[in-house]
C-alpha cells in the first residue's frame, strides 16, 4: 500500500498502538494511526484477504463476497476472488495491471477483460483505500491488545466517513459513519488487519462487515497482464 512509487496501497489497506493519551513520553492512538499510515505507506507487496459479510447481492459490474491474492505497488494485484458478476454467482481468478482488470471465465478458461470501475480498485490505491480510511479515522481510541498470526498487534478503534471507506470496498458511497477497528503490528507498526462494521452504500444493512488482512511483506510478487484474453 502506497502513496507514491514508493509508497503503499491497499491496500489496501494498516496499524499499531504502544500507549494511549497522557504524558510520560506515552504514545497517544491518534498518533500511532498516523504513524502507521506512514510506515505501511512504504510497503511495496504484501498478501492479502478480503471477507465480505450481510451485503446484498448487486446485479451489476462486479460485486466480491471474498478474495485472497497478491499486491505490487502500486497498481498490479492477481488473486482468487468469489462474488457475483451481472448478478451471477462466480469463483475465479481476477488479474490488475496499470488500471486494466481481467477475470478468468470459469466455462472457457480464457481471460475476460472487465470494467475497472467495477474492481476493487481500492486494494490498489493507498490514498482512497486503507490509508484513506485511517487518515480520516475519527474518535480513535486504544482497544487494547490481540496476537494476530504469531504477531502481536495493538487494536485502535474509530469512526471513520462512509464517503472514505466506498472506494476501498467498490461501492458508491452513502451518508453516515461506520465502525472501523484496526490492528497495528506493536514492533513495526504496519497494519495487519482493518475491519469495517455498518453501512457504507446506501440501502446496505447496519451489519454489513468488511475485513481485509494483509502479511508477508515485501515478498517478491510478479503480476504480468495475461496472454489468454478472449
């Protein structure tokens, strides 16, 4: 996930904490989200996965219910994604490379090319993905602490617009807030976890869930534009 060509999207999309408020040399929440915003900003790969919960399905573009795979900053991402394209239920394989999108059509195997605005391009961009959303994180408070995959990670909890949170989950934005919880590496401060609880498009219900996770940092990751495109 990053800002520039050297810094980091998605990404995609974060966090951790090492003290709350006072004095004492103690690190506030507020700071630790802006310190983590920069310090997952100069990520250039990471893995990541997408869960979706109690969104309705949409009959247009391209709607994702999950999805693992593989960002390169900053604007390559391959992974194994289900959803629905058109309102038809799909599990596939889905290629980004320079704004482009593919997807893998599961009757002919060939790769099927689709409309950007449809993909979840927010996985891509930091500004309006993961970083957005922790950059305009409001009412940021310490959450206390949890071992995410051998890692331990300070939690921070906030509210975040729903206009910031639409681009990293694809959807057009409703009015409002929503919940946003993050877990922040405690050593490196990276994220390795964002959830998002509450309605982001309009018409969505209160207990709509998005959680995205990301690891393996820096990894070597190849992503070429396929050759098999119908």
């Amino acid at each position: 996930m990053r800002s520039a060509p050297r810094g980091i999207a998605l990404a995609l999309a974060a966090l951790a904490l090492a003290g709350c408020g006072g004095g004492g040399g103690a690190t506030s929440a507020e700071d630790l989200v802006r310190e983590s915003a920069t310090r997952t900003a100069d990520v250039e790969s990471f893995h990541f996965t997408l869960d979706i919960q109690n969104v309705p399905r949409s009959s247009a573009g391209l709607q994702l219910t999950a999805a693992e795979g593989d960002v390169s900053v900053p604007d390559r991402l391959q992974a194994d994604v289900s959803g629905t394209f058109a309102g038809v239920p799909l599990t596939t394989q889905l290629i980004s490379v320079g704004g482009k999108v593919w997807i893998k059509n599961p009757l002919s195997g060939r790769w099927q090319a689709v409309d950007v605005g449809t993909a979840p391009a927010a996985l891509l961009d930091p500004q309006q993905g993961v970083l957005g959303v922790m950059r305009g994180l409001e009412g940021v408070e310490d959450d206390g602490t949890e071992e995410l995959a051998g890692v331990a990670t300070v939690r921070v909890r906030g509210t975040a617009a729903a206009a910031d949170v639409a681009p990293l989950v694809a959807v057009p934005a409703g009015g409002g807030t929503v919940d946003a919880t993050l877990w922040i590496g405690a050593d490196d401060r990276i994220l390795r976890r964002i959830r998002i609880e509450g309605a982001v498009a309009n018409g969505e219900p209160t207990d709509a869930t998005r959680v995205v996770e990301v690891s393996r940092f820096g990894e070597p990751v190849t992503i070429d534009e396929p050759e098999d495109v119908e």
